[in-house]
C-alpha cells in the first residue's frame, strides 16, 4: 500500500467515518440528503444548499484553496475530494496523515453510484435514497439523434468556454435530450463562438448560472449577436452529482421540452 492514505472508492477500508470533512459542494449535499449531515465537521464556503443543516459545520476555505491547517486542527477521520473541483497537492498533503478518498465523476452514472456508495459506506438513508435513484433512472431520455435539440452550453465568457463530452454537464445533457458539438473538445475548453455557430449549427445557447453568473442581458445580447435564442440555465441542477443528480435530470427534461416546444412555433 501506499505510504498516502490517499483511495478511490475501491480500495478505502471499510470501518466507522463519524468525522468528514467535504471539500466538495455537491457531495457535502449529498450527506445531507442522505440524512448523513451530523457527521461533517468541516465543508467549504461554497457548501451553502443546506444552511439548516450546515450551520454548526466549519468552513475550511474553497474547493481550489482549502486551509489544510485548519482541516487537521478538525481531527476528521475522513476527507471527501474529487478529482476534477479539487487539487491533488492539496488531497496528498492531507492523506500523509488523514484518510482521503479522491472520486472521479465524469457521468450520471458515476454520480448515482457515488451517493450509492457514500450511502452504504456511511449508514445513510437508503429507502428515501431508493426512491431518489428511481427517480433519476426513471427521468432520463433516450431520443433517437434527429430528435436531439443540437445546444452549446456556455459556462464562461471573455473567452467563451463550453463543455466537452467527458464531462458531467455533457452526459446529464445527453441523458436529457440534447446534442452538443463534438470536435473532440475535452473538459472545459476556450472557443470562438462565432466559428462554433457557424461550423456546429446548434438550436439554442445554453447559459448555464455558474461558474461565470450569465444574466438576462448576456442571453440578450447574444441572441442578436447569434441569432440563436439564448436561454438561461440552472448550472448547478446540471453540474451537481448525487442525490441531486435526479433533480438534474427532471430539469434537464423539463427545459428540452420548454426549447422544443419554442423551437415548433
């Protein structure tokens, strides 16, 4: 083993965690929505979707700048990372003394089996997970391709950023009944959105609330600048994993309709 006690899903032991520390918003809203919220003892200042139950919950810092002294002064007995909102420095320097489990989260089903796991591994609540994982599967779309609404997703502007298929985002949007460019774009990539238009031919621009905060004057001034009709989207409904991937997945559902719809008349 490991000199680190740095794991994956695979490989922590199992034993009693009853001191977590989460670095990450989603799976901090994970444990609270798996009835697991007494455990935390430490989240970050974005984990903020359940202030009734995170009031008495230290804050150590952001995703990207955790304060890892005062993590260790928390004496957690488990630290909760993942690969793509972390830093691996920062989830390194933790595991030489403190257990750390790293997920990697690129699809639905990676976020469904995430909750799953931390269900089992944590005593969590698995009926009302139950109902919550049924809901999802339950939600998600098949269409055949040409019924598929073509959608750039925009996440970031000046420069303009989307998603690449290897991405969460993506993969609730497939799941969901939409189609994005497929140029080989990996994570999170800068593009020219006029060549994107111009060479993708999508239906709508997606403007997505977070990470860059598009409002309803951006959707307005690029729907003149693209003739393209340009929606505003809930970020965190389809970039947060967990119990919160099937509310992704109904929302997801709900706006393909609506731009569907808008796009018959």
């Amino acid at each position: 083993m490991s000199a680190l006690l740095l794991y994956t899903p695979d490989t922590l032991p199992p034993r009693p965690y009853r001191r977590i520390v989460s670095l990450v918003p989603s799976l901090t809203e994970t444990l609270a929505g798996l009835g697991l919220a007494h455990l935390l003892v430490g989240r970050t200042r974005f984990c903020t979707s359940s202030p009734g139950l995170l009031g008495g919950v230290a804050r150590v810092g952001g995703t990207k700048t955790p304060d890892l002294g005062k993590i260790r002064a928390l004496q957690p007995d488990l630290v909760l990372t993942v690969k793509e909102e972390n830093n691996l420095a920062d989830a390194q320097a933790l595991a030489a003394d403190i257990p750390v489990i790293v997920f990697d989260i690129a699809t639905v089903q990676h976020g469904l089996a995430c909750a799953d796991y931390l269900c089992q591994l944590l005593g969590g609540d698995g009926e009302g997970w139950a109902i919550l994982r049924q809901a999802a599967l339950a939600a998600m779309e098949h269409p055949a391709e040409a019924e598929r609404i073509r959608a750039l997703y925009l996440i970031w502007q000046d420069p303009y950023m989307t998603v690449g298929l290897d991405t969460y985002i993506a993969d609730m949007l497939h799941h969901t009944g939409f189609a994005l460019p497929n140029p080989g774009w990996r994570r999170y990539p800068a593009i020219d959105l006029a060549d994107a238009v111009r060479i993708y031919k999508p239906q709508a621009l997606l403007l997505s609330s977070e990470p860059y905060p598009f409002k309803a004057k951006h959707a307005e001034a690029l729907q003149i600048e693209t003739g393209l009709p340009a929606y505003l989207v809930d970020g965190q409904l389809l970039s947060w994993y967990g119990t919160l991937t099937a509310a992704g997945l109904a929302y997801g559902k709900e706006l393909r309709l609506k731009i569907a719809t808008a796009l018959a008349d």
